[in-house]
C-alpha cells in the first residue's frame, strides 16, 4: 500500500468518525500534494509523498514557535496536534546517537576538515535522512563536529 493510500484510507476512517481536525489535516496534506503533482505533472511517489507531508509538519512547529511567542496558546495546540497527526506518515526520527554516525563518516569519507566544507558533507547526509531528521538539525550538527 503507498503513502498515498494510506493516507486517503486514513481521511475516509476519520470522515466516517466525524473527527473534524483529522479530516480536514489530511485533505489539507492531500492538496498540498496534488498541487505538487500538477507543478511535477506527474505522479507522485512515496519519496515524493514523504517530503511534502515533512513541509506540513515544518511548518506546523514553525507556526507553534511563531503561535507560543505571540501568546496564542491555543492556536499552538491546534498546531500541535495537526502536526501529530501529519507524523503518524512519516518514518521514524532517527535516533541522535545513530545521525552522529552518518555524519561522522559522511566527514570521513568527504575528507571535510572545516566548517567551510559544510555544503559536500550535507550533499553527502541529506539524502540518507531525508524525511527522518530535520535538515536545521542535521546542520548544526555537520557545523559541530567540523569545528571540533
């Protein structure tokens, strides 16, 4: 079953549950991606599912951040909880201990030594965590490690 399906079986169970925010998070997530299949002209595959739902859910915290410091509480919330529901579709967040690992040998095998070599070492990660470890946080990481 793709991504694609599960999604649209996961917005028919929530229609027939009358759950409201479900129902209405998913076709917002399903919009985004159909708009990006008439930009793409073309289907969508999961790859493809996995980075737009992961837009959704960026944008949710950023939204959360911007929610909190305004003093919306209960916006924030309904953030929070959309942003739950968008990442029930995604692959788990790889633990911290194992993204270390990829970027330590990533710089091993780049032969980056400064934080000037940033961009060749994040060539090299991105698309191994892609969907599963924010880029801002693979990022700081990479800048880390290099300037050690």
């Amino acid at each position: 079953m793709t991504l694609q399906d599960r999604i649209e079986a996961a917005m028919r169970d929530s229609m027939r549950a009358r759950d409201e925010r479900r129902t209405q998070t998913l076709r917002m997530a399903m919009s985004a991606a159909h708009n990006r299949e008439i930009e793409l002209g073309r289907s969508l595959s999961d790859e493809d599912y996995l980075e737009i739902l992961g837009r959704q859910v960026k944008q949710r915290r950023e939204s959360i951040e911007a929610f909190r410091a305004g003093g919306r509480e209960t916006m924030a919330v309904n953030e929070e909880a959309e942003a739950a529901i968008l990442a029930e579709f995604l692959p788990e967040p790889l633990p911290v201990d194992e993204l270390e690992k990829l970027v330590r040998t990533a710089i091993a095998e780049t032969g980056a030594t400064t934080p000037a070599d940033l961009g060749r070492v994040m060539g090299k990660v991105v698309p191994q965590t892609r969907g599963r470890a924010d880029g801002k946080a693979v990022s700081d990481l990479v800048r880390r490690l290099l300037s050690a």
